[in-house]
C-alpha cells in the first residue's frame, strides 16, 4: 500500500505578486491571473501625486503656518530636543504635537524659513501616506474574509482607491498649507497602526507587528488628536474583517488591544500640557456646545458634497455658527439617516458598516459638540475620512463592471480631479490669491478680511491695506488682531502717533496681546521713547518667554539706550537658541564691539555674513570690527565689498578715506574722500578729513576750504575749528605747515 503524499500548503498572498494564490487546504485552488507589478502601481501612485502637486511648491507661509513656523522658537535649533519637543502654546499647529514640531525643525535646518522646502516635504508625506494607502488596501482585500469577492481585480481596486484619493482637490488645504501636514503626518501613523495588525493577522511573528501597530500608534497620538479613535477603529476594522465579532477580537488580540489603548495616556499627557490647545478647544471659549453641534450637522454634509462635487473649495470658513435647529434641519435628517443606516450596515454588512464608522468615527473629535472656537469648519478635516468614500464608490463600481471599464472610468476620473487640483494650487500660489478667493466665497469672514489685508501691505500697498482692515473691522470691530494690523500699517507709513493710538486700542481690547505690546514698543522707538519701550518688551516676553522677536528687540533697545552689558545677556540668548538669526549675530557683534570686545565681535558678523552675505549692514559693521583690530587691509576689503553692494554708500567711502589716510595712502585718501562728498556735499567729518589730508599733501588753500565747508554745515564742529585755528597760525608764523590734524575716526 502505498502512502500518500502530503498535500504542500502555500503561504497566504498578501501582495499582488506574479504568482498564483492558494486558499485554505480544505477549500478549492483559486488561480489568480497576472496582475501589473507593484512596482508600477507604486510609481503610478507616485507620478499622479506629483502632476497633480507640481505648483504647490511656490506658496508663502499663511495663516497658521506664522505662528508654527516663523514666529515659533522652539524649531531654531534642531539640537534643543527637549524645545523642539516641547513647543509653544502659541505655535498653532504645532503645540502638542511633538512630531509636527519635530518635522518642522528638521524643514528649518535646513532650509531656515524658505517656504519651498516646507511644501516638498508636505507632498513627499502625501506620497508616503498614499504608498501605504494602498499597500493597506490590498493588505485588506486579500484578507480571507475577502477572497473571491474580487477574484483578480484587488490591485486594480486599490489602486484605483488610491489614485482618486490622492489626487482628490479637496485634500489641497492639509498639503498645500504646511502646517496642516499634521493631516498627513497623523494620517500616515493612522494607516500603518491598521497595516502592521492586518500583517499580524497571517504572519508567524505576531508579536513584533503588534509591536510595530502600537509604536505607530503611540507616534500618531503624539502628532494630531485625531488619532484617539485608532485604537475603537482598529477593533472596528478586527470585528468587520478577521473576528466576526468584538469579543473574539478582543479574545483574540487583547495584548495588541491593551497596548493601543495605552497610548491614550500620551494624548492626555499633551493635552493636559497644552491648555485645551491655548484655550481655543472646548468648553467656555464663546462657542455653546449646542451651536457648535449644529454647525457641524451642516458641516458634516457639506464635506460630503465636497467629496462628489469638489467645486467651491473655501482655504478658511472662519468663526460662523449656527444660531438655530431649523436652519440645518435637512441636513440633520440626511446626518440622521447616514447614522442609521452605518448602524444596520454594522449589523448585516460589517465591511460596508466599517466604511461608515470609518467616515464619522475619524470626523467626531473635531466635528462633534467638543467646540473648536477658531474654526467652526475646515476642509483639512477630511482627509483619513475621504477614504471610505471613495472606498464605496471604487468598490460599488468594479462589483458592476469589468476591471478594464472600471480602471478605465476611474483614470478618466482622476484626470478631472488632479486637473481640479492643479488650478486650486494656484489659488496657493500667493496670499493675496488666496484671500481674495476666500472672501470671494465667504464674504462674511471678517478674518480673511484681516489677512487680505496683511497680504497687500507685503506687497507695499498700505493704503488698500487699511482699507481692508476697515472692512474686517466693520464685522468685528473688538478684534484686536485687525487695530494692531493698521498699527504695524500706519509705522511703515510713517504715521507713527497713529499707530501708537491703534496699538492702544488693540490693548484696551486684549491687555496681553504680546504683538500689539512689541509693536507700540516699536513705535516708541521710531518716537525717540526708548525707555518706555524697553518696558513694553519687557512686559511681552513675561507673557511669552519664548517670543524671539521680543528678545531680539529688547536686545536692539538696550544696546541704544547704552546698557551694553543687558543687550549683551539678552541678544546672546536670541543667538543661543536661534543661531540661524543673523540680524540678532550682527547686533550682538555691535554690542560687544562696544564693550570693548573686539574678538568675540568679529566672530558673530563673521556668522551674520554666513547667513546674510549680502548685508551692506553686517559688512560695515564688520569692517569697523576689523578696523579696530588693526586688520586694515582686511577692513578695505570689506568696505570694498560694501561699494560694489551699494555703489553710493557714503560711508564707506569716508571710512576708506580715513584708512588710506593712517596708512600713508594719500592719493587713495583723496579719491576716497571726494566720491564721499559726491554724493554727501553737506558731510561736515569728511570735509575735515579731507582737509587734513590736503594739509599734509601741502596744499593748503584748499585745506582751508574744507574745514570752512565743515564749519559750514556744522558750525558747533569742534575738530574743524582746532583744525582750521591751527592751519591760520602756521601761515601766519611762517608761511608753512608743520603740523599734522588728526582725523576723525
């Protein structure tokens, strides 16, 4: 009798590899056909990204990407870990979620505050988070409760998933803005918390991908809030697709469950250390929970619309809510029914229930009745949401057609999309574009209004600029953010009084408005009240110990004032946290050429120039430096530097002048002096400089000249007339000039 030969079991497939694919022993061979490589799905997934994304790269820092990025300290120095980990209440975007900070460091290294480097990193996160998109999806639908559903169309499902979500416009706003790449980072934790527990469902070392599940996990709590629903959506997804239900789930995988819940304490940890993210999340903040809730209702639906038919994309809705139940009662029957119907899904069709879960569970922290004060709505909200939609709409198509039609109508689909997503990338492309679109949309955002109106002062146009904060002003006249603005406006026309008055303003309004205390600070400076400045900027780096601007102001005013030694300590603070500053270097080399420290001087306008070489500024300040050093040809050169920098800078030339005069290097000194006062005739020191040199050349006459054009137009010129006394008495003893004048240096 002879013995059977036992049956060989192949590993289960989860990859659309060019093999065939073997189920259970007990259950009949399925052979899949040769689907396209993975290889090429990923570069399709790649390339459609980047089409879609190749003028997103141009846009300026906006909105809350000032506060996270320009004005937050704690991404100065990639090194302070413990600051880059724990950033400001202020940072918007950023405070509370270490990791976002964490990437925007590493942006700031290295590239400082060029916005070109931000938006390649965002689309580079974007393609990572599509990549394991889709590896999740085809994870998913290989998964043994999906086999022979789909026989061999998984690839073409995932990557059709895939590709009309990533280049889908209504995600524009989470990677064109860069701090919204909190979106991208928390959605690429999200997607591999449930990529590394599907591997574990089938794979050997179960330990280990429950161990990479729960440090994805743990990471995503510490970028976006959001993640706090992983861990039920992960139970969700485990009932719906492996388990059958959640006790098996949880019989089964209770180690893997025990450790994502325990990464909640992460999230309180950071939310208990960011004060209800700087009192603009929850109760109290001027938002009824009962108004914000029926806002969402309408919010919610709206999402949806924009999902089908993304049209009137809006960059900011503002802080509009709904004021009454009638107004959204439509879309609290469609809200109410979309939950009726996820419920009976649940309960009769769990995949097609976990697409609903998926869709509301992901939106409830922030679309829900928890107020978030600042922004009642937002289009960035939708991104991990996005998923399930088009998931249905993908998955109901290939049910009813062939792969060949389905892929060909979804790639038909995904051009009109990415097409969509190009043109709304130009909206981007400038702040004032993308201002002008949103009041164009919301023309009762009093906000945009605001920022519009900061956009055309960059862009030198003061007066319209005004104009625009009137406007914001007329929907919310105590907003204190639009008196500072005119403020800072009316300073860089010159209005100082006025802009004092509308600093006054914005702190009768908000008392502790640390922007509106440096700028009235600023204006004192401008007004020759030093003093009283120096207090303000005192006050506003007690509300805000990490405000560098402040610091670095202070610094500047004391170094005025002549308390040398304080501007010293506070400007060395700036730099030690800071040290891509180069203003704050240039500063602190002035100040400490001051005190006498010429060494320690030459060293920071060495940095300043690193980081600003073309500063006429640093370059005269250096060549000073030098100068006192006794590095004289050093010093030319830098002065030589500033002339072909700024071709009619005066006092460069007149410093030359004085150098080639100590070195004997009359003729020099004269062709110094002359271009000086070529473009200065007035200039009473070079008129006594050249003088002294015409004197030693011994052309007298023309010394006299010079020092009475000195006395001329600076009649109260001590040196000139010693000079000029002494030049007369010589003559009148002999006839001729023995002595030497010193000139000023």
């Amino acid at each position: 009798m002879t013995r059977k030969k036992p049956r060989r079991l192949s590993a289960p497939v989860v990859s659309c590899a060019n093999h065939a694919a073997v189920e259970d022993p007990t259950e009949e061979r399925v052979v899949i056909s040769r689907p396209a490589p993975l290889i090429l799905c990923r570069l399709l997934i790649i390339l459609a990204a980047i089409v879609a994304y190749h003028n997103s790269f141009s846009g300026p820092f906006v909105f809350d990407d000032i506060p996270a990025i320009t004005d937050n300290s704690s991404i100065r120095n990639l090194w302070s870990i413990g600051r880059v980990l724990s950033p400001p209440l202020t940072s918007t975007g950023a405070a509370g979620r270490p990791v976002v900070n964490l990437s925007l460091a590493i942006n700031y290294a290295l590239g400082g505050t060029d916005p070109v480097g931000y938006h390649v990193v965002n689309l580079f996160l974007h393609v990572m988070v599509a990549l394991v998109l889709f590896s999740t999806l085809l994870l998913t639908l290989r998964l043994r409760s999906m086999r022979g559903l789909f026989a061999t169309r998984e690839c073409h499902i995932a990557l059709a998933i895939t590709l009309l979500w990533t280049v889908h416009p209504l995600l524009t706003n989470s990677i064109t803005s860069v701090i919204h790449r909190s979106e991208l980072i928390v959605g690429f934790f999200y997607l591999a918390t449930f990529y590394c527990v599907i591997r574990s469902f089938t794979a050997t070392a179960t330990i280990l991908w429950y161990g990479c599940s729960i440090a994805a996990c743990l990471l995503g709590m510490a970028s976006k809030e959001v993640m706090v629903t992983a861990p039920v959506m992960v139970l969700l997804f485990d009932r719906a697709f492996e388990a059958g239900s959640v006790r098996k789930a949880l019989a089964r995988r209770w180690p893997l469950y025990c450790g994502l819940a325990s990464t909640w304490l992460v999230l309180l940890l950071l939310m208990a250390g960011n004060n209800g993210r700087d009192n603009t999340v929850g109760f109290g903040h001027g938002v009824e929970w009962w108004q914000y809730g029926l806002t969402q209702c309408g919010a919610i639906v709206h999402y949806l619309g924009l999902a089908f038919w993304p049209g009137a994309l809006v960059f900011d809705y503002g802080t509009e809510v709904v004021g009454g139940f009638v107004i959204v009662l439509p879309q609290i029957v469609l809200l109410t029914a979309l939950l009726a119907a996820t419920a009976y899904a649940t309960l009769l069709h769990p995949k097609l229930g976990f697409s609903g879960w998926w869709f509301l569970g992901i939106l409830a922290p922030t679309s829900s009745i928890v107020p978030i004060a600042t922004q009642t709505m937002s289009e960035h909200r939708m991104y991990l949401p996005l998923i399930s939609i088009v998931a249905v709409v993908v998955v109901g198509l290939f049910s009813r057609v062939n792969k060949r039609t389905g892929f060909g109508a979804v790639v038909l689909v995904a051009t009109i999309l990415g097409w969509r997503t190009v043109r709304r990338n130009r909206d981007h492309a400038s702040a004032y574009s993308l201002w002008s679109d949103t009041i164009s949309k919301r023309p009762g955002n009093g906000r945009a209004y605001n920022h519009l109106g900061n956009a055309l002062d960059e862009m030198g146009y003061a007066s319209e600029a005004l104009g625009q904060y009137e406007q914001a002003l007329r929907f919310r006249p105590d907003s204190a953010m639009a008196w500072h603005n005119r403020g800072e406006t009316m300073l860089k026309m010159g209005r100082v009084s006025e802009a004092i008055e509308e600093f006054d303003r914005a702190l009768r309004i908000n008392p502790d408005y640390v922007k509106a205390l440096k700028g009235k600070g600023d204006a004192l400076m401008k007004a020759g009240q030093g003093n009283e400045a120096i207090s303000l900027y005192e006050e506003a780096l007690k509300l805000e110990p990490d405000d560098l601007g402040a610091a670095f102001n202070l610094g500047s005013a004391l170094l005025v004032a002549g308390r040398v030694l304080e501007s010293i300590e506070r400007l060395e603070t700036v730099v030690r946290i800071d040290p891509h500053d180069g203003d704050a270097h240039n500063n602190l080399g002035s100040a400490l050429l001051q005190a006498g420290q010429v060494e320690p001087a030459i060293s920071h306008f060495e940095r300043a120039l690193r980081l600003e070489p073309d500063s006429v500024n640093v370059h005269c300040n250096y060549a000073k430096a030098l100068q006192q050093a006794g590095r004289m040809t050093d010093a030319i050169g830098e002065y030589r530097k500033v002339i072909v920098l700024r071709p009619d800078h005066v006092l460069a030339y007149f410093s030359l002048g004085n150098i080639y005069a100590r070195l004997g290097q009359l003729a020099q000194a004269v062709a110094a002096y002359e271009t000086a006062l070529k473009y200065r005739p007035e200039y009473a020191e070079a008129h006594n400089n050249y003088g002294t040199v015409l004197r030693r050349l011994g052309r007298i006459e023309e010394a006299r000249k010079h020092y009475l054009m000195a006395l001329q137009n600076r009649p109260d010129y001590l040196q000139a007339r010693e000079n000029l006394d002494d030049l007369l008495k010589a003559k009148a003893v002999g006839g001729q000039d023995r002595a030497v004048a010193k000139p000023d240096p």
